[in-house]
C-alpha cells in the first residue's frame, strides 16, 4: 500500500495564554463549551488523527467553528498545535528550523485562498509567477512557466490584465495558476470556491476536476458543502466541533453515516447526482457462458433464471430472455447463441451517475447489466437496490 504523504497524529489545538495548562481538563473529557466557561480558552481541534495518500482530493468539511481552516493551517505550521504531529513526506513539520520552514512552504505546498489573495499592482501573469519569483527562478523562465499555467486554468491572453479588471471566477482562476506554478506536490484549498457565485463555483469544480485528472496533485480541500464535498473528493472528513466525526469515500459517508449528526448532514443530498451505479450494483449474479442455444437454456433452466447476461471469452455479450430460447428449441437448441437471440445488448457503466440511468431502469423489469470499459461484466443493477437507496435508507439497512 502507498505511505501516506501527509499524517495527522493525536492533534491537539487549544487557544489562550495557559494552553499547556488547561490541557488537562481536554484529556479529562471537558467538552468546548465547558471549557470555554471555565478557562477563557477555546479548544479549536481534539485528537485528529487521519492520514492523506498521494494523488488524492481530501475534503475536510464542516460547519463554521468546527475547526476545519485551523486544521489545515497546521499543515504548512501557520498554526502550530499545543500537541500532536504531522508529518509530511516522512517529514516531522514541527522539527523544521526557521530556514527549512520557509523552504517548505515555498517548494512543498501551494494555498489557494478564499478571497483569491492576489497582489492588486501585479499584472495577471505576475500574480501567477510570483511563487517561482520567490524561489529566485529566472524572469523569462517563470513567466513562461506562468503563461502556460494561464493557458491551462482557460485565462490565456489576460497574461497583461490586472486583478481588477477581472470578474471573481477569473481571479480564482489565476489563484489556481499561481498555486500550481510552484509545481509544489501538495494544494491547499481553503473554501476556494465558497465567494463565487453558484454557476461559476460549479465551472471551477468542472475546472479543478479536469486539471487533477491530468496532474494528480495531492489536494485538501476546505469546504462547508456537502455537494460540493461529494463532488470533487475522493474522501471526505467531517468535522464537529473540533472533533474528527468520520472519514470515508462519498459514497460511504451518505451509504454509512457514523452517527445521527453525519446522516442530519446527508439527509436532503439528492444521491441521484451524488453516488455512481458503482456504489449500488451487485455481482452478476444472473450470467451464463455457454456456446449453444440448448446449453444457454439448459444454465438457465439449473439456475432458475428467466433472464441472464451472457459473457463470451470474458466480454460482455448481451441479455438473453428465457423464453425466447424456449420458443427455439429443440429445432435450434445446437446452434450457436448469436446477438439474434439477445434480448438486448444495452449496458451501463459503473461510472454512470445514477440519475443518468434512472430511464433505463424504469424501461425494464430485470437487471441492468453493468460494463467496464473493457467490456467486462463488472455487475448487475437491480431496480429494488436503486430504489432503496435512492429513498434514503443507509446501505446497512438497504443491503450490501
């Protein structure tokens, strides 16, 4: 398995001036609240403890005051935890001197921030090279470096604008730029896409999507919605109150939420557009192999099957119907089983959004069969299991 390349062990934040000291009343069992009471003092992060692997989107989310930007502040150690370790690479972040920290931020991690954070008397194109600026790189490098980068987030020839002369998706866009000039291995995203409209938030997840399908960037992602959570990670923490609730892939944390305040969160998400058929087919159970029409309804008749999918040196080759085979034999029954015979040859694919084939689910009464890009029979996608999940129930009480 892959090492991990960020690791968050027993993390603790507390703010205000005798941290070490109320300490004792965290690991005693004190919540938020009562500490705040009793101490002035603010617990922002309760024993974290998570790990973050190369190549993946990890979304921490939660409402506001859960902890989620003070959690990720500590990555790149803007904030420094009372106690704990993270690790980055293998790398003790706590354990690096003045020198070495500023090395790290500047070659190891990139920020996209909320409210873009671009310097307002730099052109476009400055903004975005500034990173490699700061890491003494040549002029006529990094701006080529920078333009390439403006080509790739769509801002090419706005390289001589000015931050104010573009709208606040654009200006997003060159935040993004300037994030992944550096070529740094880890993207920090703190609500990066929480000021923009509703449509032009939408276009920069379609955006951030397309760029990681190309770059593979380790990226954490701050949000405070679920869609969007769902959406673009590839896991997703939820946070309360400083405390870490669950971690798992999306369609765990809708299909197996781990307590009452994580399945409040996931209640009103429309997991038509949120989960794949992926999430919700089952083994292809129904399947035959046979050459012959006798021994394709011989297979059928043992299984007790009125409908089959039949596979063909391990490719898919269409759904055959029991009676239509009945009606053909004895007169046909040693003759090949052609795509004449198929019922039909119609497949969905396991990255199919569920809302994309609810049409066809409605259209019959036995199982999609469910194909990879291969032409592998991945599994079969029952009406009654898409029915049941998409009605809310969790995937403990809807089945396995």
């Amino acid at each position: 398995m892959t090492d991990p390349i960020i690791k968050v062990e027993n993390l603790y934040k507390l703010f205000g001036q005798k941290s070490k000291q109320v300490m004792a009343q965290v690991h005693g069992g004190k919540s938020k609240d009562e500490i705040l009471a009793d101490t002035q003092h603010t617990l922002g992060l309760r024993d974290i403890n998570f790990e973050i692997y190369p190549g993946e989107i990890f979304v921490i989310m939660g409402l506001s005051g859960s902890g989620k930007s003070t959690l990720i502040r500590h990555f790149n150690r803007l904030i420094d935890p009372t106690e704990g370790r993270i690790s980055v690479a293998g790398q003790d972040v706590m354990a690096l001197d003045e020198k070495s920290l500023r090395i790290f931020r500047q070659k190891k991690m990139s920020m996209v921030f909320q409210r873009f954070g671009l310097l307002p008397h730099f052109t476009v194109i400055e903004n975005v090279a500034f990173g490699l600026r700061t890491q003494g790189v040549a002029k006529e490098e990094r701006l080529q470096q920078a333009k390439q980068w403006l080509e790739d987030v769509g801002l090419s020839g706005y390289e001589s604008q000015y931050p104010a002369q573009l709208s606040g998706g654009q200006q997003q866009r060159v935040g993004l730029a300037r994030a992944l000039c550096t070529n740094a291995d880890i993207l920090l995203m703190d609500e990066a896409f929480s000021a923009l409209d509703p449509l032009i938030r939408s276009e920069m997840q379609d955006q951030l999507i397309e760029l990681q399908e190309k770059l593979h960037k380790t990226i954490v992602f701050i949000t405070h919605d679920l869609d969007e959570a769902l959406r673009i990670g590839d896991r997703i923490a939820i946070l309360r109150d400083g405390e870490l609730v669950q971690v798992g892939r999306p369609e765990e944390i809708l299909l197996r939420p781990a307590d009452d305040y994580v399945e409040k969160f996931v209640r009103d998400v429309n997991r038509a557009r949120a989960l794949t058929v992926e999430t919700v087919m089952q083994p292809p159970i129904s399947r035959i192999s046979a050459g012959t029409i006798g021994d394709a309804l011989a297979q059928m008749k043992m299984s007790k099957l009125e409908y089959a999918f039949f596979v063909q040196n391990g490719d898919f080759q269409g759904a055959v119907l029991r009676d239509k085979l009945e009606s053909v034999v004895p007169e046909k029954a040693s003759e090949p089983l052609t795509e004449e015979y198929l019922y039909s040859d119609n497949s969905i694919s396991p990255d199919n959004l569920l809302e994309d084939i609810i049409p066809e689910t409605l259209d019959t009464e036995y199982p999609l069969p469910v194909v990879d890009q291969n032409g592998i029979l991945a599994g079969e996608l029952r009406r009654s299991d898409l029915a049941e999940v998409l009605s809310g129930q969790s995937m403990d009480a809807a089945g396995p």
